[in-house]
C-alpha cells in the first residue's frame, strides 16, 4: 500500500492541477507590452486585460494554457512605437503563452528543526524540504517537558549564530574576493546553515556594495597616483630634449667665444665683441643646469609617486591579511557557538541526523494533500515528491527519544502520553492541598463576613 501511494502521488505530479494561490504569468508574441503575472484568486479565477474573468482552477497547465487562448479570438491589436507611430499586429491563439510563475507553498511540520512555510520548487522531494527546514531533530520529544520559553530561547540563540556565521562566511569571501582584485564573489554558505532568504540577500548585497565601494576608492587613488606618474614621465621627455637642445647651443657660444678670443689677441676685434660671447656662454650654461635641476626635481617627484604606489599596494594587501585573519577567528569562534547552541537543541550529544536516527530506525513520514475537494493522508519517504500547499509531517521513532517514551498513535490522531504514577500521585497531592487551601480561605471569609 504504501509503495502504491508514492506511485500514485508521483503519478500525480506530472498531471498537477492548479489551485488558488499559484501566480500564473501569460505573454502574447509579437506584443511585448502584453505581459501579466496574475494570482488564481479564492474563487478560482483569473482576471486578465481584453480577456476578463477566466476559471482555470483544477485544470492541468495544458489546459490552462488552452483554455485562455480560446478565450481569445483571432484579432487585431494596434501597439504604438516610442516615436509615436502606430502598427498593427495580429494575434492567434497559438501565440499565446501561459505557464505557471510560482506554486503554492508547502509547510513543514513534526521532528524538524524549524518547522514553517518554504517556496515550493518542480520535482521537489521530501528529503529537500526537511532540509530547508533544518533538518531532522527529537526537540520536541526530548523536551516535552521544557519550559516553552526555554526552547524559544535556545532556537533563537541557535538562528542568531546561524547568522553570526553566515555573516563572517560571507565577510570572509568578499575580502578574499577584494584581495584577489575581483568584482565579485561566491558566498560558499553551507547546505545545513540555512537562514531566511531575506536576511541572506542583506548580507551579500551589502557586503557586495562594500566590494564595488572599496575597489572603486582603491582603484580611482591608483588611477590618480598613475596618472601623475605618467604627466611627470611627460615633462622628463620635454626637459630631455630641452637639455640636449641648450648642450648643443652652450657648445657653440664656448666655440664662438674662443674663436673670439683668438681674434681679440690678435687684434682684429674689439673687446666688446668678446664681453658678449662671454655672456651669452654664462647664459646658455646657467639655461642648461636650470633644465638638469627641474629634471632631477621631477624625476625624484616621480621616484615618490611610485614608492607611493607601491606603499598603497602593500598597505592594502596588508590590510586585508589581517582582515581576513581576523575575520578566520571570528568565523572559528562562530562555527564554535553555532555548534554548542546546536548541540542544546538536540538530544543525547548528537550532531547529525544521521546519528539521532540511527542506522536501523527510518523517520514516519506523511503528506496531506488536497485532491480535488478532500484532504488525503498519503504515506511517504525521502524520495517522494511533492506538490503545492503539500502538508509534509515527520514523526521520529520513539526509540529514538531519550527518557519516557513517546506513544504515537495513528498518522492522523496527536501523540499522547501517559503521566507516570509517581506525577499523578504528585499532581493528586497538589491538587488536595489547593482543594484545602480554597476552603480555609472561604473559611477566613465567612468568618470575616
């Protein structure tokens, strides 16, 4: 019987008829403006622009699909172009296209971790939704008689650390990421550290922006560093030439004023002539040795600028060692208490669902499941797969509980237990003492009256 539920309900599966609370998306070809995600409303209906009110509850995505394309019949639909131009276009049933955007979704109860509500997935199995609710756990068997409070308590401890560590994984990626010179990173978060899709997202878009922020402000003061690199490597090429240019032109007034001067001691000039050659080689060498000086100036500004670079590069790389060391011990010191407050939620010492399980011992599961207007019981295992607004149940053997054990009753009844002699005899007792101290206080009353 049981091998023939799972049949039955994978049969099912391939044939999944639609119910309200799935979201149904339908796009039309060749109208790009046509595009409507609508959800089948309580009353199992659609409601779609040109096309009005359309039942599709219980109909498999085929004849979804079919129905709201004889719904619409072949005609015209005028489209306007972003300049204003208007065009016909001709629409057949066959250019319809309507699929199903997002399922119901399926609820997770019994020996989980954190039992709720979880998005519903094609082809999705029993085993990865106990997964995605944590994975199997006795709490409520081992803890039966806990203070409520108590176990509130160590769930939230437990949800905190889960996002203590998810932080530090994801903090730990993107500076190896920014390391690495990389725009981006994979948050390698565990398969078992599962935390709210909301809160995952926060975490890695803002270490994300951190990211673009901080390789955005490394590389601009690169840039900058670079660019002013390059400009003085452009005005020791000018002074170069401008160098070689005044050599030549001292060279030639030395030349001028020894010819001069040789003229002069044999008196065919005159000594202004000389004067002047003399002055103009003190000029050409005083041009000369300003060009070398504001040469070596910019070279050395420039020497500065690349010590300054690679100062930046290192002090950086530096910087995000120690970061990423730090970030490793808080990640250790982390996955320490994310364990110590996941060990207070299981029982016996255990640390995997494989241990509190045991080898021999399998976990009874059950799926209720609406088929047309009846909810069904449908026996179930690891493997079967589900379908939308699925009701999962797991119930762990109770050979696997520690103290008392737990009777469990039929899949469809809860599990009672029985109060040991020794507590009725006690609450008994209890309730004797609260039976006389009421009528010793009516006594006082009367007698007060």
């Amino acid at each position: 019987m049981p091998l023939l539920f799972t049949l039955v309900a994978n049969a099912a599966a391939t044939e999944y008829k639609l119910a309200p609370g799935d979201a149904i998306e339908v796009t039309i070809e060749g109208l790009p403006e046509w595009h409507h995600r609508v959800p089948i409303e309580f009353d199992g209906t659609i409601s779609l622009p040109t096309l009005g009110t359309i039942e599709i509850a219980g109909l498999t995505a085929a004849e979804m699909r079919n129905k709201i394309a004889a719904a619409l019949p072949t005609r015209l639909f005028r489209e306007r172009t972003p300049e204003g131009r208007e065009y016909s276009v001709l629409v057949l049933p066959t250019d319809i296209a309507a699929s199903v955007a997002e399922y119901r979704p399926i609820y997770v109860d019994g020996d989980v971790l954190t039992p709720g509500q979880y998005a519903f997935r094609p082809l999705m199995a029993v085993g990865q939704a106990v997964a995605l609710s944590g994975g199997y756990s006795t709490i409520r068997g081992s803890h039966a008689t806990a203070d409520p409070n108590q176990l509130v308590d160590l769930r939230e401890d437990y949800n905190l650390h889960a996002l203590e560590y998810v932080r530090e994984t994801v903090h730990l990626s993107r500076l190896q990421a920014e390391l690495n010179d990389a725009d981006s990173f994979e948050e390698n978060i565990p398969a078992t550290q599962l935390i709210p899709a909301a809160n995952l997202a926060n975490v890695i878009q803002s270490e994300l922006n951190l990211l673009k922020t901080s390789q955005e402000s490394y590389h601009q003061e690169i840039a900058s560093i670079r660019a002013a690199m390059k400009q003085a490597d452009g005005q020791i090429a000018i002074l170069a030439q401008q160098e070689e240019k005044e050599q030549s032109g001292a060279q030639a007034d030395a030349q001028e004023l020894e010819k001069l001067t040789t003229l002069f001691e044999a008196g065919n000039v005159q000594a202004t002539r000389v004067s002047e050659a003399r002055r103009a080689v003190l000029l050409s060498s005083t041009r000369q040795l300003q060009t070398i000086v504001n040469k070596m100036e910019i070279q050395r500004g420039r020497e500065a600028s690349a010590q300054t670079l690679n100062k930046t590069a290192n002090s950086r790389r530096i910087g995000l060692l120690q970061d990423i060391r730090e970030t490793s011990e808080r990640l250790a010191g982390a996955e320490l208490r994310l364990r110590a407050a996941s060990e207070k939620l299981r029982p016996g010492g255990t640390t995997s669902p494989s241990e509190m399980l045991g080898t021999a011992a399998a976990p009874v599961i059950t799926i209720t499941r609406k088929v047309d207007q009846d909810w069904r019981l449908v026996p179930a295992d690891e493997h079967t797969e589900l379908l939308p607004g699925d009701i999962v149940k797991v119930l762990l053997p109770s050979n696997q509980m520690p103290g008392p054990a737990a009777v469990i009753g039929e899949i469809d009844k809860t599990p009672q237990s029985r109060q040991p002699a020794e507590q009725s005899a006690t609450v008994q007792t209890h309730q004797k003492q609260d039976r006389h101290t009421t009528s010793a206080k009516d006594a006082s009353k009367s007698e007060f009256d």
